[in-house]
C-alpha cells in the first residue's frame, strides 16, 4: 500500500523551529517530487515548498528564508524544517509525492503557533 505519513506537529510557540517528517511507504521517494502544502482555517490550500526528484528545490515566498525542504533516502522521509515560525504559519501541514502530478498524499500534520 502507498501511504505517505506527516508527522512533527503540534502546538509551537511564536519562533520556535519545528521539522516536518514525511516518511513513505510502498514506494520509494527519492524518485518522486516532494511537495509541501498548507491550509490554514477558512483558506485555501497553499503550496510551501517542493523538492524535484533531482534535488531541486522552491519555497514559496511566505516562508523563504524560514524553511529548508531535504530528504533522508535511507530513511525514505522527507523533512521540511521550519524556523522563526509566526502566528500565520499555523495550519495542517501535508506533504505530497508524484512525477507529473502529486498522486499521492499524506493525512496532514496541524501545527499551532500559540504562545
């Protein structure tokens, strides 16, 4: 079974510096691109940053210079570090793998920015 599962949310206090994990199962990710999105209460969701199959990778502007996306391939996991986290970062986080498109899609990870 393909199963993408987040993990390391939770409830994070204004700067702190949560990592996201996503670990696959089923498949292997380090052939897949790697997508990282967020939807906060009432808004849509919103890409936060990818990590192409090559190693490239993108951050959307709301999180450059706070995020870094990278890839453990003998764990299978892709992680995306956040730091100096803001009250407008809180939301479930999921992370997503595919090669055209993100078939595959994990259950997602909330994390509060809450003092």
């Amino acid at each position: 079974q393909l199963q993408l599962v987040e993990s390391g949310g939770g409830l994070v206090q204004p700067g702190g510096s949560p990592r996201l994990s996503c670990a696959a199962s089923g498949f292997i990710l380090d052939n897949y691109d790697i997508g990282w999105f967020r939807q906060a209460p009432g808004k849509e969701r919103e890409g936060v940053s990818c990590l192409s199959s090559s190693g490239a990778t993108n951050y959307a502007d709301s999180v450059k210079g706070r995020a870094t996306v990278s890839r453990d391939n003998a764990k299978n996991t892709v992680y995306l570090q956040m730091n100096s986290l803001k009250s407008e970062d809180t939301a479930v986080y999921y992370c997503a793998a595919g090669e055209r498109r993100y078939d595959y899609w994990g259950q997602g990870t909330q994390v509060t920015v809450s003092i």
